[in-house]
C-alpha cells in the first residue's frame, strides 16, 4: 500500500513539475491598471507656484504687512500674521503687484505699500 502511495504522489509531482517551463514569464504591469492608457497619454502636471520671498515690512505709520512673492509673478499679502490672504498680480511679469484694494510697489527691501514708504 504503501509502494502505491509513494508512486502516485511521485507521479503527481512529476506531471506538476512537467507543466513548468524554464522560461520566465513576462508580466506585463498595464495588464493589470485598469488607467494604464489613460495616464500614458495624460496631459503634464504643473507644479503650483513656489515663494521666492517671505518678508514682513513695517511701514512709516508703524502699521505691518506680510507679504509672500511667488515665481509666477504673484504675490500674497496680509495684515496679520495669521489673516486671511489676498493675492496681488503683477501685469507683465513686473511689479507693481496689484489687487482690489492694494497696491505692492517692488519686491526687496523696501517697498511702497499703498503708497506707503515700507521697509523689511
């Protein structure tokens, strides 16, 4: 009894190992991504704008203003620290930055902040 078991599970393995071939198989990973095409011809991302600067002026009225400029001629300005920004453009890529309400004349040191000598 014993012989027929031994002989049947060597027989099982070898019809097991029989269906193995030596090639590797190649796994094809768009097979499995239902988007794979999709994200092929996806259009680029952009990336969002970064900041050039973070300054924080004092102006003549001793009044303060936190103003952040960005590499796509933008600019975010608030009167407090933590408040609510409001976003300035500058037309044709230079200053002044302007929004409804401000105007931000330059973007080093010192500044003209509506119409306000200011100064990091």
């Amino acid at each position: 009894m014993h012989k027929t078991l031994l002989a049947a599970a060597t027989a099982a393995s070898l019809v097991a190992l029989a269906a193995c071939s030596g090639e590797p198989e190649a796994v094809s990973l768009n097979k499995f991504d239902p988007q794979a095409h999709e994200l092929a011809n996806a259009a680029p991302k952009q990336l969002p704008p970064s900041i050039t600067a973070s300054r924080t002026y004092r102006c003549a009225d001793n009044s303060l203003f936190y103003v952040d400029f960005y590499n796509n001629n933008t600019a975010m300005i608030r009167t407090t620290r933590d408040g609510m920004p409001t976003m300035l453009s500058a037309a044709e890529g230079s200053p002044p930055y302007t929004a409804e309400g401000y105007s931000v004349s330059g973007d080093g040191e010192n500044v003209s902040i509506n119409g306000k000598s200011c100064h990091t």
